[in-house]
C-alpha cells in the first residue's frame, strides 16, 4: 500500500503484531466513523417520544430537560464509543379536528463523544425541528411524524505512534432526517388502568459532508456519506392514577418495547491523506435487537400545568443507553 511510506506509516511497527494494530487504529480516523454511528443510534428516541406524549393525551405547550448516555460496544476491529449529553425541547399539542391532534417539536442538545482507543475529543452541537400528528377511531390509533437535526462536530485527536506524534482538528456537518409512524390500540381496564399494545416503523437518515482534518503528516480527508437505517418496534404502554388529593393528582406512565434495526449496522467513511492513500474504516455498531424500558410520573400544578419526570433505559448485546427527562406542560 504507498500510503505506508509516507511519514506517519514509516513509523508503524513491522515486527509486533499488536503494537502495529494499535498505531493503525490511531492512524485510521475511526472517531468519526464511530460518532456517525452514535448520531444514527439516537435518532431511535425522537419518534417514540413524541408518540409517547399524543399518547398520554395531555394537549398544550410543553418543555423538556434531558440528559443521556449511550455506549456502543466495540467488536474486535472497533473500538468501544460513548456519548453524554443533555438537551433542551420544547413544542405544542393540539387538536385539529374532533379525532385529529397535531403538534411540533423543537430544541437544543449539547453533547461529548468518547472511543475507547482514542486520544481526544469529540464535541456536538445539535438542532431539532419535528413535526407529528394522531388520528384517534375509536380505541384504535394511527401516528405519524417527521424530524430533522442539524449535528454540527468539532473533532480533535491526537496520533502518538513510535515516537511521531501529530495534532488533528475538523469540524463538519451530519444532518439526520426521520419519518415515523406507529399504531396502537387502547384498553381500558379496572380502577384507572389503561394498556396500549403498539407496533412503530422509523426510518432514519445520516447524511455527512466531506470534511477535510487540519494538522501534519496524519492528516486524514473523507468523502461526504450516507447511512440509512430503520427501526421497527413491538411494545406495550400502561397508565394509571395513583390517586387525587385535593384537586391535585398524581399520575404514571410506563412502557416496554423490543426493537429490531434493519439496514446499516455501522458508519463507515473514505478516509485518505492529502496525497493520496484510500481506506475505508467502520465504527462501533448499533444493535440489530433492543430492549427498551422506560417509567414516568407526572403531577398536576394548579388548574392548568403538570410536572412530569421520567426513565428509560436501552440495552442490547451491542449498546446500551439511560436517559433521564423532566418536563413541564401548560395545558390549554
């Protein structure tokens, strides 16, 4: 391979296995391939939480607080990636029409990235804007909806490899744009409880610009990509009171799904140097198959507010990921 002699490879140990695997991993930009993966992993949340909410039936003007974490197991050629971040969203429910209910979504999250093998870090600045709708036939539920986040990177790493070492910067774009539909069927039990059998399809797409990293000799450019994956969802939601006390009352939700991913598995980018020397390299993996948990309360807050604050948490033999929410809405 000519890319071998340039500087950064002349350094590559030819006589140890393992100590030539580790300055290649350093070498390869696999970050970027790994945050892709991340971006594409997240967009599981937006579509299920807005049918949450036109689920819970509570119409008004909302606002959000969120932090999560999600870590995606490495497989032996990537390594381990993690991300942690908190968001702010807010939107609006409403009816349009007598079986009808739409509403938007819109906010901000600020987020780190973090691979097992690297020197460095990754920053994330994110922008949503969504659109949803419900259309209520009796018990039976019909959901859908829309959403795009603007993702803007800031990646710097850092190369060390047998005495050459090397400081890198870029910074690009990754827009992930959503559609999603689900339906479900409402069962109204004894003493206030309610269950929702639901099955859910989201389809999910990260588009990525080419991006060019500023530094020495390892300096690595990508072509722009495209990854494409869908989710579909089987899972059940329950509700109920815990009781009223002086018109105030007291609320929880909870929901347990198992979720199937379809399509790209992993990110993957064109890396090359500046003079030439292509290479693809993948990052960590989704998760094909995801189980999902997620708990809520909620309490009213004079006439026409409630406060609500709640769980839910993502494992899989590739991933896993909490999250932790509390939110405020002002009914209207």
């Amino acid at each position: 391979m000519r890319f071998l002699h340039r500087p950064a490879f002349r350094r590559v140990p030819r006589t140890d296995d393992a100590q030539a695997r580790r300055a290649f991993d350093q070498l390869s930009g696999e970050e970027h391939a790994s945050a892709g993966a991340l971006l594409l992993s997240q967009s599981r949340s937006l579509g299920e939480d807005a049918f949450a909410r036109l689920h819970d039936g509570h119409t008004g003007a909302w606002v959000k607080a969120v932090g999560s974490r999600i870590y995606l197991d490495g497989d032996g050629t990537a390594a381990g990636a993690d991300a942690s971040g908190t968001g702010l969203m807010f939107g609006a429910d409403g009816p349009a029409g007598d079986d009808v209910r739409i509403g938007f979504v819109a906010g901000v999250g600020q987020g780190s990235i973090d691979t097992d093998r690297s020197v460095g870090s990754i920053d994330v600045d994110s922008y949503y804007l969504g659109l949803h709708g419900a259309s209520q036939m009796g018990p039976l539920s019909l959901k859908a909806g829309l959403a795009y986040s603007r993702n803007q990177l800031e990646i710097r790493r850092e190369v060390a490899v047998d005495g050459f070492t090397d400081q890198l910067d870029a910074a690009y774009d990754a827009d992930l744009t959503q559609v999603y539909a689900e339906a479900s069927y409402a069962l109204s039990l004894r003493n206030g409880l309610s269950l929702s059998p639901y099955a859910g399809l989201t389809h999910a797409i990260l588009s990525t610009e080419a991006f060019a990293e500023e530094g020495g000799a390892a300096a690595l450019t990508s072509d722009a990509s495209t990854e494409k994956a869908s989710f579909a969802t089987l899972g059940l939601r329950a509700s109920g009171d815990l009781g009223q006390d002086e018109g105030r009352d007291l609320g929880w939700t909870a929901a347990a799904s198992w979720q199937h991913a379809f399509g790209d598995q992993a990110a993957t980018r064109r890396m090359s140097l500046a003079d030439g020397g292509a290479f693809v390299v993948s990052g960590a993996s989704i998760g094909r198959n995801t189980a999902a948990l997620s708990v809520g309360l909620s309490m009213a807050v004079g006439e026409s507010g409630r406060l609500g604050m709640g769980y839910r948490g993502q494992v899989s033999g590739d991933m896993s990921a909490n999250s932790l929410t509390a939110d405020f809405t002002m009914r209207f």
